[in-house]
C-alpha cells in the first residue's frame, strides 16, 4: 500500500468553507477512483492560517496514476482551490505503508 500525502494552507477565516469544497471536490474525486483505500483529512490551525494535511492511501502506484495522471508527484488540483489556498504546492510526497490501523484490528 502506498500513502499520498498533499499540504495546502488557507487563511483560518476560509478554513471550513475549504473543507467543505475539499469535500465537494478532491475527497470525492479520490473516494471514486478504483484502487483508493480512503483518505484521512488533518488540519491545524496557527493564528490566521490553517494548514491542512492530506493522507490518502493507495493500492499501488498505478491507483495513484488513475487520480493524478502520469506524474505522479504533481499534485492535483481544482477550480476554485485558487480562491482558498494561499500557495498552489507543485508537488506531492509518496510513501511505502509499513504498518496501518487496519493490522492492529
């Protein structure tokens, strides 16, 4: 299994109006592609941002290829996205799942 993780910032006035697009759009678009296993949304809120941390996981490089397209560490990103987050960050990070909440059950 693989996990996706994507960083994005938004101001903390526009971080429920955020989650509930990112809702409406990204946890969405990954929940319906074949190969997802689900995706955990964080958020932290320092001062006037909010910063928000995606993890989403993946049967294999392939499942991530089906959501984001050929380059992988591109991250993806939406229409409005622009009007929320304070930097659009290029790129994603991968990594190999050695150990989930799912074994421990």
């Amino acid at each position: 299994m693989i996990a996706r993780t994507w960083h994005g910032v938004t101001q903390s006035s526009k971080a429920d109006a955020y989650f509930a697009y990112l809702k409406e759009s990204g946890l969405k678009e990954y929940r319906k592609t074949a190969g997802n296993r689900g995706v955990t949304v964080l958020r932290r809120t320092e001062g006037d941002r909010a910063h928000f941390l995606l993890i989403s996981l993946w049967d294999s490089f392939e499942a991530i290829r089906r959501f984001a397209g050929p380059n992988l560490d591109r991250a993806v990103y939406y229409p409005k996205d622009k009007e929320f987050l304070l930097e659009l960050e290029p790129t994603v990070s991968h990594y190999e799942v050695l150990a989930s909440p799912e074994e421990d059950a």
